[in-house]
C-alpha cells in the first residue's frame, strides 16, 4: 500500500485528468471536429461556474437541507422498524414463516414503482420521498439484522445461559448487540440508499430538493445544471459517507475489520 | 478430596441420543456412569467424536440424557446445571465487550452494583495475568490470552464445579503448559470438583486425579478410570518426567490406542453426525 499523501496524489490526478480531457474535447476542436459538443456535454468550466453562482446566490442550501432531511428521516425510520422487526422475526420463527412470501414479494418490487402512490398518499411534500427511502432502507438492514440475530453463535449463547442470564438478559446482552452490530454494518448501504430515495423521490415529483434541481434543468436542456446536481450530489454522498465512516469506526471498535464490513 | 461431602457430578447410566432426519436416531454416548468428588480433578479421554463433550453438556444441564439420571450434589438435575461454571471449547467471551466487562458481566447480572463487579473483575484479570489488558476487546487478545478471560469469566461466580469442553485444544503447545499450570495454581486455591474433557492423554494425566477413558463413538461408553498417583502441587512441565507418569501413560494409552484408531477409520468413512 501506498503513503496517504501519495495515494491523495494519485486520486487528485484522476480528477484532474479526467475534467482536463473533457474541457478539451469540449472546447478545442479536434480536425475540425468538437468531439464533446458543449449542447450535450457543456464543460467542466461552465458547470463549476454554475455550482459558484448557486453557492454564491445561497439557492443550493435550501435543496441540500431539504434532501438532507429527507434522507435522514428515511435512514431513521427505516432503520428503527428494520432492526426491530428483523430482531422479533428472529427470535419468532413462526411469524417469520408466516410472513416471508410477503417479505420476499415487497423486497422484489422495484421500489420506483411506489414513487407515484407515495406521493398520491402523501403528497409532493418530504413525507413521499421520506417513505419512498424508507422502503429501501428498510429490508437491507432488516434482512441483515433478521439474518444476523437467527446465527447468533450458539456457544456465545451457551456461554450466556451457563453464566446465570435469563431470557431478558440474553435478549440484553446477547441478541440486542448482536442486531446493532449486523444493523451498523449495514450502514454504508442503508445511509446510500436513503439518499436514493430521497432524489428518486424528488426526480418524479416535488419542489425542491437535488433532485428536483436536476429534473428543472434537464426539462430546459440546461446541460450545466444537470451536471452541477450531479456533482454537488456526489459531494453531498461523498460528505455523508466520510461521516458514516466515522461513526461506524467509533461504534464498531470492537469489530476486526470494522471498516470492511459495508455490504 | 472429601468423600465426607456428596458427590459433585453423578451420572448413571446416562445415555444420549439425536434424533436425525428420516426418524433416525443417532446414540452418542451409551450407559454411562461417572462420578466427581467433591474438590477431585477428573478427565475425560477418549478419540474425536466420541461424545466427550455431550457428556459435559449432560453434567451442564444443556442436553437431557434419554435415559439414566443426572445427579448435583445428590440432587437430581432439572433445567441448567447452576453450580457448574463451563469453560467452551471454541470461543465464548462477548465480542462487543472489553476484557474487563466480559469478566465482570457473570456478577452484573446477578445483580452485583457496576463498581464492585468492575473491582473484583480486575481482581480476576491481575490473577490470569492479564491485568493490563482490562480494556482490549476480545479481537485484540491472543487465543491464549482469550483463554484466560474466558477462566476469568467463569471462576469470578465461584462456581461449585467447572467444566472444561478442550479449553486449551486450539493453543500451541508452550501456552498450553502455561495455561495448564495456572489453572492448577488457580484449583489448588479452593479445590472446586472439575470434569475436563481432552483428547490429549499426556495433559489429562498431568493434570488430573482420575483419568476417564470414553470408547469411539457411536454409542460412546466409558471403558476406563486410572487414579492418578502423582504427588500435589505439580508443575506440568516437571511431572511429564516422572517414572510413574510414563508407567500410568503406558497403561492407559494400550487401551486408548484401540479406540483412537476405531475412532480414526470411523471418523474417514461415514460422514460424522455428531461431534
């Protein structure tokens, strides 16, 4: 493995190749020929001085805050109800059976099919893109949880029971961590997902948000403005991965590779 | 060892059986009968697979026998074993708890208050040897130290009799005499009846007061039980060279040779069902 500045180095330069070779071939022609015509492409230049003049007009927070909202609210909710009823399916196997060929049929459903009931139930508020998310956060982490809970090693489980705890204290001490730490490890995905939905959502109908910001510029033709949500987005990802990571360290301290164990 | 006391650990013809699939029923162990004094250091020898550690599950209360009875103290068993302390073959500590909380946690939740169940936690890490490593978590330690902890955690209840499933199986063989040597010193402090499984004749001899032999398995039977004629307190290391441990090692193992060969071409043709 590299050094960090360098490896830094050598991700910068990625970036700056790659927006140097589209400026390029979007501003220089080349035998007479644009590769990257500006209609279709715009450039790096134009997009970054689109990203400025939201930033500096100040209009940008308000979508970030707006997709920020959404997406946490989706995380939360979505995760909550996925650690608890992946955790009482795993200790009540009966219901689990009852209830799995429904689990599986709504797990297959393409989730953007929803978008439109969502927001016919709830309006073009956050509350549709809010539920949106949290149909998809909601069976990655309970499907790790329930999974997680059922293989809970059986010495561990032994061992508690021999030390003197009761059923209580075995859902306390045994069975409850062992659904927060399946539900941690699937944070990466869930907090991803989350973000989806919140966008998805605003894409097929709302008033702001990234999402919405991406959908009013592709209606004009506005290339730049497509490419500047885009970017902010994958900044605003980015952001919230670095924070993920951060906690995921802290909580997982305990774990070998905490790190690694993102699905 | 005091006979004056009743009987630590009493299985009768106890007898173990699974049931599999297609209503087959596999017999683990067969008839057996065993006895632990009250403060007797007693192991159990026997090849893979012969259900030495279904016989600690039976004394743990964790498997009911099919039929025989099971007897603590001169009291029947019904449910768990709760004066036995089990120390398990593969790793048992708390993976989200520190070494310390792992220890302190059996008086937790007996309802012991935080502070004192921390102190006397600490108390038990010093006396494993491991006092400084209070705050790693259990991915941070070695096997052997991992071992420790896990003695730790069951001697802090004090309980009545301990139960041993290989403890020291997966650790190399210097950490092995060194765990064997403290868990000696440790016994020696208050002399509690232990029942400890092995496969490796050598150890259980070092060790112990009486050597049980077990049959392959299926339908495992005790086919042996050597008193031990080596003096206390022992050193492990020193032991292995005295006459008599090579005279009784001698003994035992013509028995034993048998069965482990039994043992290894039954264990290289059908599939093993249950360890």
């Amino acid at each position: 493995m590299m050094s960090r500045p360098v490896l830094l180095l050598c991700q910068l330069l990625v970036g700056v190749v790659f927006f140097g070779l589209w400026q390029l071939f979007a501003t220089v022609p080349i035998f007479g020929y644009t590769v990257l015509p500006p209609f279709f492409f715009s450039t790096p230049l134009d997009v970054f001085n689109r990203i400025v003049k939201w930033l500096v007009e100040g209009s940008i927070w308000r979508h970030l805050m707006i997709t920020l909202t959404e997406a946490s609210l989706a995380f939360v909710i979505g995760s909550l109800s996925g650690t608890l009823i992946g955790f009482w399916f795993a200790r009540q196997q009966t219901i689990a059976a009852i209830f799995d060929p429904y689990v599986k049929m709504m797990n297959a459903l393409p989730r953007v099919v929803l978008a439109p009931i969502f927001a016919l139930w709830l309006g073009l508020g956050i509350w549709s893109k809010v539920a949106l998310g949290v149909t998809l956060v909601f069976f990655v982490v309970f499907f790790n949880v329930y999974q997680g809970v059922k293989e809970t090693n059986a010495t561990l489980v032994d061992n508690a029971r021999m030390l003197g705890m009761s059923e209580r204290q075995l859902l306390r001490h045994v069975f409850w961590p062992s659904a927060l730490s399946w539900m941690f490890s699937s944070l990466h995905t869930s907090v991803g997902f989350a973000v989806v939905g919140a966008v998805v959502g605003e894409y097929l109908g709302s008033a702001a948000g990234l999402g919405y910001l991406i959908q009013q510029a592709e209606g004009v033709f506005d290339v730049a403005g497509v490419f500047a949500g885009m970017i902010v987005l994958a900044i605003f990802v980015v952001a919230i991965d670095f924070v993920v990571t951060k906690v995921e360290n802290r909580l997982l301290v305990w774990r070998p590779t905490a790190g690694e164990r993102g699905t | 060892m005091d006979t004056t006391k009743p009987t630590a650990v009493a299985l009768d013809d106890a007898t173990v059986a699974f049931h599999l699939a297609g209503n087959r029923v596999y017999t683990a162990v067969e008839q057996a009968r065993l006895s632990v004094e009250h403060g007797e250091f007693v192991a159990i020898v026997g090849p893979t697979g012969c259900g030495k550690s279904t016989l600690l599950n039976v004394a743990a209360g964790l498997l009911k026998p099919a039929s025989g009875t099971v007897r603590i103290f001169d009291q029947p068993l019904t449910g768990l074993n709760r004066d036995a302390g089990y120390l398990f073959q593969g790793d048992a500590l708390f993976p989200w708890k520190t070494a310390i909380d792992n220890v302190a946690i059996g008086l937790e939740i007996r309802g012991a208050p935080r502070a004192q169940a921390l102190e006397r936690a600490q108390g038990w890490l010093n006396s494993v040897g491991l006092g400084a490593f209070a705050g790693r978590y259990p991915h941070m330690l070695s096997g052997g130290q991992r071992k420790r902890v896990g003695l730790a955690q069951v001697l802090i209840r004090d309980p009545k009799i301990l139960l041993m499933d290989e403890p020291f199986g997966p650790l190399d063989a210097q950490t092995r005499q060194i765990m064997g040597n403290l868990l000696l010193e440790l016994w020696n402090a208050d002399r509690k009846a232990v029942l400890f499984v092995t496969h490796d004749l050598e150890e259980a001899i070092a060790l112990a007061d009486r050597v049980v032999i077990m049959s392959a398995g299926p339908s495992a039977r005790i086919i042996g039980d050597w008193r031990v004629p080596l003096a206390r307190p022992r050193d492990i290391s020193e032991v292995r060279m005295e006459k008599e441990f090579h005279a009784l090692h001698r003994e035992i193992w013509s028995v034993l040779k048998d069965e482990v060969m039994k043992g290894y071409a039954q264990s290289s043709q059908a599939p093993a069902e249950v360890e």
